[in-house]
C-alpha cells in the first residue's frame, strides 16, 4: 500500500469510527425502543424469534443507512495527521503526478527524437561500413581463392604422395623379401665360401689377363697404325706416334694422330686423299690385330689419291690388307692401266658386268691379264 493510500485509508477509518460509534448507538436505541413496544404492547416473542428479527433490523439499518461504515478492526492505523495535512499532502500527490506526467511526456518525446536519430547515424555507419568491407570483401575473396588454389595443388600433392607411398610400400615389401632371399642366400654362400674365393682368386687372375691383354692389343694397334700410315703416305714424318684409348667397358676406341711435337693432328685438317689413306691404315690395323682371316670389300679404291699414295696404296696396302680382297673400281677413271698393272701379280680373278639388257646385267669372268681389253671391248659394242 502506497503512502497516500494509507492515508486516505486512514482518514476514511477515523470517519468509519466516527460513523460506527454513531451507528452503534442508534442501533442500541433502536433496539431498545423496539424491545420497550413490545413489552408495553404485552406481546410475546420466543427467544430465538426475537434474536432474529432484531439481527434483521440490525442487518437493515447497516444496509440502508450506514453500508459505507467499515468494521475498526480492518485498518491499522499508522498516522494520526489532521484532515488539513491529509488534504494539503493530497495535493502534493496530484502536483507530483501531473509534474511527473509532463516531465515523462517529454522525456518519451526526446528518447523517441533521439532514437530516430540514432537510426540516422547508424544507417549513415551501415553505408560507410557496406563501402568498406566492400573492398575488404574483394581483399577476402581474393584471398580465398587463393587459399583454394594452394588447397587444390596440396592436394593433389597429397594424391602424389599417397600414391609414392604407396609404391614405396610396395618397393619397400618387395625389398624386404629379397633381403630374406639374400640372408638364406648369404647362408649358403657362407658354406660356400672357400668356393667362392678360390672362384674370387681365378675371376681376379681372369681379370688382370683381359686388362694386360687389352693393354698389349693397345699398344700392338698403335704400333700398327704407325707403321701403316708411314708406309701409306709419302710424307714419313708426317704422323710421329699414334695413340689409343679404349673405354672401359671396350665400346669405344679413340685414336689421336700426335706430330712430332706431340701435338695432335686434326683429323679434320688432313686431305680427302689423307683421310682415306687413315681410314686404310685403321682398316689394315684392325684386320691384323684380330687374327681372322675374313674378306675385304672396297668400293672405289682409288678414288680420291693422288699418284704416289696410289702407288703406296697398290703395292703395301690392297695386297696385305687381307688373304682376300675384292675391289670395285671404275676402270680407266679410278683404275688406270698403269696402276692395274703394278696390282696385277697379285691379282687372282677379274670379272665385269655386263649390262646387257635394260635393268638386266650379269658378271662376265675375263683373264685378269686381259681386264682392259675385255672392258674395251665391251665399252665399244655398247656405242
């Protein structure tokens, strides 16, 4: 209960009171008036009658003239301020409302200008920040697709490496199982290990046998080359030493011509002539040092030397180059008369071919001591 409730409350008990004592006794009269007609009237009531008609008056005369009367006891009473005060703070109340009233009007006018205001700004904030993050979204997004694209190549990184691992895995069993063959392997290969020396002791002996061989068939082939080439070119002091290196797994050989300054010639440098008379003497060298007796063919053979290399040519080379050689030359052009005649001798059979229809030829067997007037021959009835 507020402050001015309790005290109107409390004005409104000091009239009920006042009203009560009044009503009480004008109840006590009323009673006592009825009571008194009936006795002077001599009339006769039972107890029970008369209590009920006399709490029915009583019911009646609160109901109609004092039903605004409240019973003491309902109100407790803290003030006791005079009807004046009670008034004058009633008034105060109703200032302070009214006062109050205009006050909260106002304050609800500003709090709704203010909060339209404060919408304003945070629309205007809204904007300036949707401009922004504008272009710190564009910054996100770029970032983003870049963080994908890393993501993609990661993983397929990833894939890569999975599948390494996969066949390193495999690799890896697949080493594991040799290594368990290799241990019952090395097992046994320790049963067999004075085997495996001794077979050690001939592979090495083996071995120094090859090398020392290969390094006299070196040597045997530089020595050859040498005396090939000086017997080949007239220039005798043209090549002074003749070296040869072979690779070690004897695929290759490389021959270097040295001067006699020791400087190497280049092949490159030397006439067509020159180059033929090297590749003659190689061919030579290598037949020698082979020792198989197989047949040589040369086409051309005297194609491109001048006359004192052909004569070294007819007479050191194409006799011993072989137990057998066959030549093919161009007779008259590439084979003169003169120089037929110097290789003669060691001539066993000579054959031409004869073109005797078209796209048809056959070799026609003619004694070697009558070659040039056979091809004469020949040469005449196809005119």
């Amino acid at each position: 209960m507020t402050l001015k409730e309790q005290v109107v409350a409390e004005a409104s008990a000091k009239k009920n009171h006042f009203a009560a004592k009044v009503y009480k006794d004008k109840r006590k009269q009323f009673l006592d008036d009825f009571a008194r007609g009936i006795a002077e009237k001599g009339l006769y009531l039972p107890r029970e009658d008369r209590n009920f008609i006399e709490q029915e008056i009583e019911n009646l005369i609160q109901k109609h003239f004092f039903s605004e009367v409240e019973r003491e006891d309902d109100i407790e009473i803290f003030h006791e301020w005079e009807d004046q005060f009670v008034r004058e703070l009633e008034s105060i109340i109703q200032k302070l409302r009214s006062s109050f009233r205009v006050d909260f009007s106002k304050l609800h006018a500003e709090d709704k200008t203010l909060r339209t205001e404060l919408d304003r700004i945070r629309r205007r904030i809204r904007e300036a920040e949707s401009k922004v993050e504008s272009e710190y979204l564009k910054t996100l997004k770029a970032k983003k697709e870049k963080a994908r694209t890393y993501k993609k190549e990661f993983q397929g990184r990833k894939e890569d490496l999975i599948a390494k691992n996969t066949k390193v895995e495999s690799e890896l069993k697949s080493l594991r199982q040799k290594k368990t063959d290799l241990l019952v392997k090395i097992q046994v290969s320790e049963k067999n290990r004075p085997k495996d020396l001794t077979l050690k002791g001939l592979v090495d002996d083996v071995t120094q046998n090859i090398t020392r061989i290969k390094e006299e068939k070196k040597k045997s082939l530089e020595e050859s080359m040498l005396i090939s080439l000086n017997d080949l070119m007239h220039k005798k002091s043209f090549v002074h030493r003749v070296t040869v290196d072979i690779s070690p797994e004897g695929e290759y050989i490389d021959i270097n011509l040295l001067d006699e300054n020791e400087n190497i010639i280049d092949r490159n440098a030397l006439s067509m002539g020159e180059r033929q008379l090297y590749a003659s003497a190689l061919l030579k060298s290598l037949v020698d040092e082979s020792d198989i007796e197989f047949p040589v063919f040369i086409d051309s053979p005297m194609q491109k030397f001048d006359v004192d290399h052909s004569e070294n040519i007819i007479e050191q080379f194409y006799p011993n180059v072989s137990h057998q050689v066959i030549l093919f030359p161009l007779l008259g052009k590439e084979v003169t008369r003169s120089e037929y005649d110097l290789l003669l001798p060691k001539v066993e059979s000579t054959y031409l071919i004869d073109n005797y229809a078209k796209n048809k030829s056959r070799l026609v067997a003619v004694k070697p001591g009558e070659l040039f007037q056979e091809f004469e021959k020949m040469t005449h009835a196809v005119n």
